[in-house]
C-alpha cells in the first residue's frame, strides 16, 4: 500500500463523501426534530431529511468510486503473488504450486479487497458519526466514545492470537482430512492387517489436536463478541441511561435521537463489519500469505541446512529440482519420547550424492528411512520431486522411486537372479545382470555360486556377500533415489567404494549414511547430524565450521587429525573402525569372499572376546581357521 501510495490517496477523497453521508445521516435527523418538526416547522424538518437523502446519494457516488481504487490496489498484489507462485513452482517443481494459483491466490486477492473495504469504511464512518456527535453536543461525545474505544482496544488485542489459532485449526483440520483420505481407501487391508486398533489410536490423536484448536479458537472468539457488546451495544444503553441528565444539561431532544442514529445505524455496523472483518477474513489473509510466500526465516531452533536454496540477485540459474525435501521435520517414536529428528530443514538436489555422518544413535538410519516412505514423520512432511514419484512419503507403493538397503542386508532363498531382480516387475536379463554384477564387484561370488540360475542359500553367505546382493538387487532397481544405510559396512573400503561410485556412474540421486569418512570425502555434500549443531555444506566447508566434523575426520585420517587429509580426499586414507596392522595379521573388515578364501582371518564379534592383539604368538591359524 505504501508503494501506491497515491492510490490511497485517492481512495481516502472518495471515502470523505462517505464521512460527510455519515454525518449528515445524524445530524440532519436532530436539525429536523429541533429545527422543525418540534417547532412546528414542517417545511424546515422535511428540507434537513431532504439533505440526508442527497447526502445517501452522494455517498453512493462515492463507494462506486472508492471500488475503483481498491482495484487498483489489489490487482497489483494478486499479479505478485501469481508471479511469486509461478517462479517457485519453476524453480522447486512445487506440487501445491496449482492449487495456490487456482485457488489461494485468488482468496488473498478477495480477502485483501473486503479487508481494505470494511478497514477504510469503520475509519471514515467512525470520523463523520465523532464529528457529528461533537457538533450537536460535547456531551454526547464523552457518553459514546469512552466504550467505542475500548471495544475497537480489545478487538486489537485479539488479532494476533486469533491469527496463530485459526493457522492452529487449519494445519489441524489438513492433517486430520488427508489421514482420513488415505486411511479410508485401505479399510479392507487395514481390517486384513489387524490394524484397526492403530489406525484408530493414530487417527484419535489428529481428531483430538482439530478438537483442541477449534475450541481454543471458539475461545477467543468469544472475545471478539464481547468488544462489538462493548463498542456497539454499550453507547446505546448508556445513552439511554443518561437520556434524563443530558437533556438536563443542554442537550435536545433531537440531539439524542442524532446521537442514537449515529450509534446504531453508523457505529455499530461499521464495528460489526470490521469485527468479522479483521477477525475472520484478517486471518485467513495472513494464513493464505504465509502459504502463498513461506519465505520467512526458519525458527531459532531449526538447523539452516540449505543455505543456497535462494539465489542471489545475479547468481546463477537455480540448479536441478530437489529429489527429496524435508519441511520442518520432526519425528519421534513414541508420544512421550523426545524427537529424534526435531524441526529438520532439508533439500537434496536431483542428482546429489549425499553422505550423512554422526555419532551412533543420532538418527541417521530414522532419517533415511522417513526418505524413503517407511516412517511417517510426527511433524512436517517429507516429499519425493514430482519428477521421481507423485505420491508423497509414507506409503508402501514408495519403493518403484526410492530403495532403502539397510545394514542388514536381507536374501532370501531361491536362485540368484530371482534375489538380484526382486524389485523389477520382470525379470532382469542376463546380459544386464551380468553388467551389474561386474560393476558392483558381485562377479566372484556370481561365479563360486555357478551362475544367476545357481540356487542361493542364505545362511552360507557372509555378511557382506548378503550386501553386495542386496546393493546389486538395489542398483538394478533403476530406482532415481537410492538410500544405503551403512549398507557396505561389512564390505572392505575398495569394496565400499566401487559400490558408492557405480551409483553414481548409474545416475540418480544418492544418499549414503557414511560407515566410513572416506564416503564422505567422495560425496558432494555432508549432513552432519549433531542435534541442534546439525551442519549441511561440503567436506571443506564443514571441516571450518562443524567441530564434530572435524573430529570424525581427525579420528579416521593416519595422523589423527583433520589437517592431514589430503586435499584431493584420498579414500586411501581413511581407516575402517578397528585398528590395523594387528601382529596376528587379523583383518578388520570382511571382504566379499571370505567363506571361500583360507588366506585371512577377521575378528568378528566384540575383540575384547573374539581377538586380542598378540594371541597368536605361535603363529599358527586362530581357531583353525
């Protein structure tokens, strides 16, 4: 409004020919009286209601007038924010980006108009009906202004907490619908799964939170009855109560009859109006914006994660959309247990290799499974780019789109094509399983095992032959977004790392919880997950600004400190978990064929139990092995 501010101008001369429409309305009706009819002066009262007539007249020239500059105000705010919409839903493949320009944005359009109409008309109506009170007696103005003020002073009080709880209510009222909307499709699965008793718990809990904001809500209503009872009803009572001491004191009959007309046929609409206006429309403006534009700083609370989300004037081009975003994630695994995740910002560009490190119980493994639709987040939402998948996160139909290998690899039994192409709706060539196997490194065991028609005994596999099938099942997936949750910890780091770079050779997007820091220095972006210290940039940026970082880095590099990596990350640097160069010559980490291969021993278990350094001082095999 400020930027068109002759606008404004021109919509406040219009509304004066309303002012004076007011103030005629009261004062001609007490001239009428005093002046006319109770001087027995017909002609002369039947002139005064003339005037009040043109006066309507007039008025209604004017509110014509006055819809012309309150389009000239909208208008512009409606082409902002279509242009805003559309920008982002460009730049982000915004799947709300539809409905914010079919429908939202044309409700902050009409709400912004009817809040300009009902603000400006209680302003102008309130001066007219003020100076009309004063001109016929100053009395009259100390009976009705004292509880106008107050009535409008409480009403102000309201907005802000009426705006958060009508926000509160909406959010509430989404969630419950949307659960409703993907519970009651899956009511005969959910009946078969034995699950009544959960979705109805979990469903009870949003139905209770849209109970809670609407009656905290109805509250605060409440209070917006009692400022238009004060504001609007109360000067009528009081001038009737006082009627017998006014008329004592000068003023006439005709003036209290003004004064009343003033009240209840000016006044008191002009508040109602503005009551239901502001209380009503007023919110649903500023929650319509909020969603509209949510370009707001984040809470003090929530790690700022993507720091290069909004370009700068002159930068760049945005870069590829984001193949996963997660909005204000929280999550927990229990209504009185603390969030393991809490109020998480994160967008991963399509195409992204992404390492996430932390210390162990952080959260890592719950993040990448609300990534991949396998947990539903307690707050915020996680979604997969439209590009990937039209649905978002949770949901079992997620796995076409996105694959999760978890630590412990599951095969099952029957041959080793059908393990291989599990997640393919028919069956994977031989060429191009063949092709997979070789990139991944699984062509050894393929070929122990007498093929993929050989028949795969899942207990006969080590550990890490499991998850080299599993990460081969996963890289023939095709899928754009793959997850591996320390999936290649059992794997020795050259093995580790001709995994992690046949992904990225494949194409997609790819998440990795790092088991080892050379992951991280392969990536080209880190979440380090540290609580509230959460870091997200690159290896060199977060080695100056995350502590944590540099001590897992300094732990894994030969010297035991960060600024010894070499600027080229060299993975051959990092160390595996376990100490090396043992006298025993015991390996720390499996490889790929050790049930089959007799040269190397590898501690497995606690070491405490299982291998001490020097206990093998005869040197002979440990445990006949």
């Amino acid at each position: 409004m400020w930027a068109r501010r002759r606008v404004v101008g021109r919509l406040a001369a219009w509304s004066v020919l309303e002012t004076a429409q007011t103030f005629l309305t009261g004062y001609a009706l007490a001239r009428a009286l005093d002046a006319g009819f109770l001087a027995g002066r017909v002609d002369v009262g039947l002139g005064w209601l003339a005037a009040a007539a043109v006066a309507v007249v007039v008025g209604a020239y004017g509110t014509g007038r006055v819809y012309g500059a309150v389009a000239a105000l909208v208008e512009p705010l409606r082409d902002r924010l279509v242009r805003h919409v559309v920008e982002r839903g460009v730049r982000e493949a915004d799947r709300g980006a539809l409905s914010r320009l079919t429908q939202q944005v044309e409700i902050a359009r009409d709400t912004f108009a009817g809040l300009v109409m009902v603000s400006r008309s209680f302003v102008f109506t309130a001066a007219g009906a003020l100076i009309g009170l004063f001109s016929l007696a100053p009395p009259l103005l100390l009976v009705v202004a004292p509880p106008l003020a107050a009535g409008v002073g409480l009403f102000a009080l309201t907005l802000r907490p009426l705006t958060r709880r009508q926000e509160a209510f909406l959010v509430a009222d989404e969630d419950l619908a949307g659960r409703l909307g993907s519970v009651c499709p899956g009511l005969r699965d959910i009946t078969a799964a034995g699950a009544e008793d959960r979705i109805a718990a979990e469903t009870g809990v949003r139905i209770a939170v849209e109970q809670c904001a609407a009656r905290s809500l109805a509250r605060w209503g409440v209070l917006r009855v009692v400022a238009l009872a004060i504001g609007g009803q109360l000067p009528i009572v009081l001038l009737l109560a006082t009627a017998p001491w006014l008329l004592a004191h000068g003023v006439t009959p005709g003036a209290l009859v003004g004064a009343l007309a003033y009240v209840t046929q000016s006044l008191l609409p002009a508040l109602q109006n503005l009551i239901h206006g502001l209380g009503t429309s007023g919110s649903r403006l500023a929650v319509v914006l909020r969603r509209i534009a949510p370009d707001t700083p984040a809470p003090t609370n929530a790690p700022a994660l993507a720091p290069d989300t909004a370009p700068a004037p002159g930068s760049a081009p945005p870069g590829p959309p984001a193949a996963v975003t997660l909005s204000s994630v929280t999550f927990a695994y229990g209504p009185a247990s603390e969030p393991v995740i809490d109020n998480l910002h994160l967008s991963v560009p399509h195409g992204t290799h992404l390492a996430i490190v932390g210390p162990s119980g952080i959260g890592k493994s719950t993040l990448t499974a609300l990534m991949a639709g396998l947990l539903a987040p307690t707050g915020g939402s996680v979604d997969v780019c439209p590009a990937l998948d039209d649905r978002p996160a949770p949901g079992r139909s997620a796995h076409p789109t996105r694959v999760l290998i978890p630590q412990e690899a599951y095969v099952f039994t029957g041959t080793l094509a059908e393990n291989l192409g599990q997640l393919r709706p028919a069956p994977v060539p031989e060429l191009e399983l063949l092709a997979a196997a070789e990139a991944l490194g699984l062509s050894a065991l393929l070929d122990t095992l007498g093929g993929p028609t050989a028949e795969v005994d899942p207990a006969s596999l080590s550990s890490g032959e499991r998850q080299l099938i599993a990460l081969t099942r996963a890289y023939l997936a095709h899928a754009p977004l793959a997850l591996l949750d320390e999936a290649t910890c059992h794997l020795d780091p050259a093995a580790e790392e001709r995994v992690e770079r046949a992904f990225v050779r494949r194409g997609g997007t790819l998440v990795v919880v790092a088991h080892r820091i050379s992951s991280a220095l392969r990536a080209d972006r880190v979440l380090v997950m540290d609580g509230r210290r959460t870091a997200y940039g690159s290896h060199d940026d977060l080695l100056d600004r995350s502590p944590l970082y540099r001590d897992l880095v300094g732990a894994w590099s030969p010297a035991g400190g960060a600024a010894t990596v070499p600027a080229a990350h060299r993975p051959e640097t990092s160390q595996p978990a376990l100490p090396l160069r043992d006298p025993d010559g015991v390996d720390a980490v499996a490889g790929p064929g050790l049930p089959r291969d007799r040269r190397h021993v590898v501690a497995y278990g606690p070491v405490g139990q299982m291998e001490a350094s020097g206990d093998l001082r005869d040197g002979g095999a440990f445990g006949g092995q």
